[in-house]
C-alpha cells in the first residue's frame, strides 16, 4: 500500500498541477471578456462567425488528411518491419527523427521547398522553371505528415508484432490467400494499433500552428493559428481560451469515436 502511495502522490499532483490547473484556467478565461468581466459573448462570437467555423473545418479537414497519409505509409512500412530480421533496429532509425528539435527539422524543410531549394535547384537541372513549392497547403501537409509517420508508424508496428504468428500460419493452411489472411487475420488483430496512432496523429494536428506559420504562410489558416494570434497579437486571452476549450472538445469527440469497442457477450 505504502508503494502504490509512493507512486501515485509524484503522479496525481503532475496531473493536477499540469493538466488540470491549466484546463480550468483555460476554461475559466474563455468566460471572461478583454476587461475581465463574465461573458458569454466569446462563445457567441466563436459560434457566431463564418471566419471561425471555417477555421475549425480548415482544422479537420487538415487533420483528417495528414492522418490518412501517415496511416496510408505507416501500415505498409510497419508490417513489413515486422517481418525483417533486424526489426528493432530498422525501428529505431525511423523513430531517431523524433529526437530531432521540430523547428530544425522545419527550417530544413524550407531549405528543401523554397525558391532556392535544393528540390527547385534540381528541377532547373531537368530544364524546367522553378516552382512555388512552399506556402502551398500541399507542402503543409507533406511536412506535417512527415513529422507525425513515427508516430503512427510505431503503435501499428507494436500491434502487428504481438499477433501469433501460428494465426497467420492457420489462415494460409486453410486454404486463405494472402490478401484473405490479411483481412481476416492481420487487419482486425492491429486494430488497436492503427486506433492509437490516429489518436496520436490526429489529435496534436488539429492544434498545429508552428509548421502552419513557417510552411504554409498565411495560405494555411486553422484553429491553432487563430490561438496563436488572439494570446501573441490581439491580447483577447478570452477568445484565445475559447478556441482552446473547442479544441480540446474536439480531442475528446476524437478519443471517444477512436476508442476500443468491446463486444457484447465478450469478456
């Protein structure tokens, strides 16, 4: 008893201290206007405005794609991980990136797509003219998608790694072809792996504003832009807090649509 004590102290005051002081001093500002006074009118004017619903739909619609890019490359690229003989290895070198500061790896990128990149440079070398590559909301995705990969890539891969092997093994002595056994056998078993790493992606993309700012310019406007702009430039804490409060419903709407769905009868 005394050990779980131990444990459990350090761990709930870093969640009070951390996560739940800051969500309530978040929500408790979302209610109060620029002179400090109770109001609704912040919620009014988020839910009141075209500028900001098409935000937060610029939000998803970002989200859902960076999500269904990385969740497209991570499958394939995990399951064939899984299947090599030094896997653990070949792991660690797509999670190494991860190590790497975010903004270092976002300049980089700008090196890469902007006029004087190295990606135009080679395409003057084909004989064609170099192109706006950066500040385009195609460029945004592939960046943010790039960032995130590992983090799709690894809970796929964990998940593929666990199912027995004699399964897979069954599934083709039954007579089931490769694309029957994956599914039936490989697809459901990963399940959770690939609804943990949507949770993982999706869910930090919707509040992208670093990557928004520095590879999409101002072409690419979304919620966390908007968070940015009301706390740095405008000062308007109460709107800024609102945006935050309609973010962090939107994670939780996430994590409820993406959670583990027991059966019933099944223990």
């Amino acid at each position: 008893m005394k050990n779980r004590l131990f444990y459990f102290i350090p761990y709930s005051l870093w969640l009070i201290l951390f996560v739940g002081a800051p969500i309530i001093l978040m929500l408790g500002e979302s209610f109060l206007s620029v002179s400090h006074h109770f109001t609704f009118a912040n919620y009014q004017d988020f839910l009141g405005s075209g500028t900001y619903l098409r935000m937060m739909f610029n939000s998803v619609w970002y989200a859902f794609l960076i999500t269904l890019i990385t969740l497209i490359v991570s499958f394939p690229t995990a399951l064939f991980l899984s299947n090599l003989k030094y896997k653990q290895f070949w792991l660690l070198l797509i999670i190494l990136p991860t190590w790497i500061n975010l903004l270092l790896k976002t300049y980089a990128f700008i090196g890469l797509l902007s006029k004087d990149g190295s990606i135009n440079h080679f395409i003057e070398l084909l004989g064609f003219a170099p192109q706006q590559l950066l500040f385009t909301d195609a460029s945004f995705i592939l960046v943010a998608a790039y960032i995130e990969i590992p983090f799709m890539i690894l809970p796929i891969f964990n998940s593929i790694n666990e199912i027995d092997r004699s399964l897979i093994n069954a599934s083709y002595d039954l007579g089931a072809t490769k694309w029957q056994t994956f599914r039936r056998v490989i697809l459901p078993l990963s399940a959770d792996g690939i609804r943990a790493g949507i949770q993982a992606v999706f869910i930090p993309s919707l509040s992208l504003f670093m990557i928004t700012r520095l590879i999409g310019g101002n072409r690419v406007i979304t919620l966390g832009t908007a968070i940015e702009e009301h706390f740095l430039v405008t000062q308007n804490w109460g709107l800024g807090s609102t945006i935050g409060v309609v973010l962090i419903i939107a994670m939780i709407i996430t994590m409820a649509l993406t959670r583990e769905r027991k059966k019933r009868g099944r223990k």
